[in-house]
C-alpha cells in the first residue's frame, strides 16, 4: 500500500494496482500527522512526531464489562451504538421540547413522544438538506444564467450565513415571517412580512413556494 501526495496537496492511496482518493477526514490527517516536502517532481513523506507526540498524549484504555455479551468487537459495537440512543434523547430534549413530559397519562405520552420522533426526522432531514446545499453553493456549474458575478456573490452570502448559524437559530429567524390576509366582499389583499434577497434564495434552493 502507498500514499501519493500531489503538488497541489491532492492525496490517493494505492493498494495493490488499484488507487482510490482519500476521504477528506483521511486527507485532513495526511497532512497534520505527516510533513510532505516537494523538490522538482520528487517527493517526500516523513512524519510529523511533534503533531504525534501532542496526539499521543490522550491515548489511553478502557474496559467493557458484561455478564453476556463475551465477543469483544460484538460487545464493543453494541457499546458504540449507545452513542446514537443517546443522541437521540440529547436531540428530543434540545429541540423537541422533551426536557418535561407536561402529560398526565400512558398514552398522552406515547403520542408526545412519537410527534417529537416525527418533528426529529424533519429536523434532521432538513439539517441534511443544508449540508448538501453548502457543497454546491457559489460553485459554477456550466449554466451561463447561474455562472455570473452577483449570482455567485449572493450564493457566498447565503453560504456563509448557513456555515455561521446552527439549524434551530434558521427556524427562529424564518418564524418571525407573518402573513396576513383580508377579504372584503369589495376586495382581497395579503400583506407579508419582509422577505431579504438571501432568505428568497435559501427557499428557492431548498423548493419552499413563494410567499
């Protein structure tokens, strides 16, 4: 197996006669855990022992006790799947106003809590949602109607606005939008509140209706 490192920083791996990029995570560690010096077109890869050393320090062991599980990688996935049970309390509690119960009965609570599961999944499908959205955001893509200056400029504003501000402060800002509508026998008007170029632009990424 061998790692290739490029000029301009790109790293693959080689195992055998096939070769395959690096994740990014991978790539990240490439490069703090490794020091790649460039002469001409030769190349080489020494380790960085400081970056080591500085890691190395939080190295540590722990033990899994159990009365029943005895296959060690069986007792260990099991273990790290608590992670995810965990997190799914932490997130009811966060975000789904599951800190308290406020019901008085068994089945109040079992259909409290499966709207909380339901709001979750929203929660997350939209949360993923951005995450795709921040990849493809003031990137050409060949369009001559998307490719030019102010297009691009708006899509970095957005970009930024996403990166700096967590998915429950989005919802919060988009909650103070109101609309209100009167109907006369005479005539119909609707008045809503101000909508910004950028947030017109968030909903128009994600295919939310016009207001």
């Amino acid at each position: 197996m061998g790692i290739y490192i490029g000029s301009c920083g790109e790293v693959t791996i080689e195992t055998g006669s096939t070769e395959e990029e690096l994740s990014e995570s991978a790539v990240e560690k490439v490069h703090r855990y490794l020091l790649v010096r460039h002469h001409g077109t030769k190349c080489t890869v020494a380790f960085n022992e400081k970056a080591i050393a500085a890691k190395k320090r939080y190295h540590g062991y722990f033990a899994l006790v159990s009365n029943c599980e005895k296959d060690a990688p069986e007792c260990l996935r099991k273990y790290r799947a608590r992670e995810t049970i965990e997190f799914f309390f932490e997130s009811g509690k966060q975000r789904a106003d599951g800190s308290r119960t406020r019901v008085w009965s068994s089945e109040s609570l079992m259909g409290r809590m499966f709207v909380q599961f339901v709001a979750l999944c929203y929660y997350e499908y939209l949360s993923e949602q951005v995450r795709q959205l921040k990849l493809s955001l003031g990137r050409e893509n060949g369009d001559p109607a998307h490719d030019n200056k102010d297009t691009l400029d708006w899509e970095d504003r957005l970009k930024s606005w996403l990166k700096n501000t967590p998915i429950y402060l989005i919802l919060q800002w988009f909650d103070v939008v109101e609309e209100v509508k009167v109907s006369t026998k005479l005539l119909s008007r609707r008045w809503t509140t101000e909508i910004t170029g950028r947030d017109q632009l968030f909903l128009d990424k994600l295919g939310v209706p016009a207001f």
